[in-house]
C-alpha cells in the first residue's frame, strides 16, 4: 500500500512539475516583463490549487504538498515584492497581496492538516485568479 501511495505522489508532483514547464513555456509569449510574472503568479496559484486538491483527497503525501506549496509560496512572495517596488496600480499589488496570503495558508494548513483552511486557501487562490483576470481584459482593452 505504501509504494502505491509513493507511486501516486510521484506522478501527481511530475505533473506538477510538468504544469509548471508548460506555464513557463507560455509565459515567453507574453510581450512585457510585467505580463510574464503575472502569468508566472496565476501559473503558481493554479499549481498551488492542485496540490491543495490532491493533499486533501489523499493524493499527495503531506511532506510533498508542504515542500509544492513552500516553493509556491516563494515564487508569489518574490512576485508580491517586485509589484509593491514598481509603479502600478494598487490593484495588482493589492491581489499579490492576496495570493501571497493565500500560499502563506495553504502551507499552515498542510503543517497543521487543517483541511478547512486548505479549502480557505483554495477559494482565496481562486478569487484572486477570477481578479486577475478581470485586471488583465481591462489592461487589454484600455492600454
């Protein structure tokens, strides 16, 4: 049983890891510095969100998800502080905000195995994505 739950995990973090490629990839077809970390930002919400998905079924071993969600939470944390040093709008550096907070939970939540505030975190990660893409059809249609 316990290869079998070994086995699993790596595969869940290789697709991770494979998600995680691929959003890179993409984010070299952005034209500006500014969209490609915001790309990178929603890439790493979005892993986040999958390995908060796959610890609470059982999925992914808690080691695993806290070390995902730790590197996560450094890449939205570096992203946070390169917004609050730059000059844009309080929007964006106000949803960094929230993404750097909700990674700060997800990982308490994983140390701690609180699966409600991992569900929290979730949810916080989705709204700042729906937010970050209401942000970024307003930036598109009004340069």
């Amino acid at each position: 049983m316990s290869r079998r739950v070994v086995a699993l995990a790596h595969t869940v973090m290789c697709r991770l890891l494979a998600a995680a490629l691929l959003a890179g990839l993409a984010a070299c077809s952005f034209p500006s510095a500014e969209d490609e970390q915001t790309q990178t930002a929603t890439s790493a919400a979005n892993s986040a969100i999958m390995v908060i998905d796959n610890w609470t079924v059982g999925a992914v071993p808690s080691h695993y998800a806290k070390a995902a969600l730790r590197s996560l939470a450094e890449t939205l944390a570096d992203y946070d502080r390169h917004l609050q040093t730059t000059d844009v709008s309080d929007s964006p550096k106000q949803l960094a905000r929230q993404l750097t907070a909700a990674a700060e939970g997800a990982e308490d939540a994983v140390t701690t195995g609180n699966r409600a505030q991992a569900e929290q975190a979730r949810q916080d990660f989705r709204t700042a994505i729906a937010k970050f893409g209401v942000t970024g059809r307003a930036k598109a249609t009004n340069p």
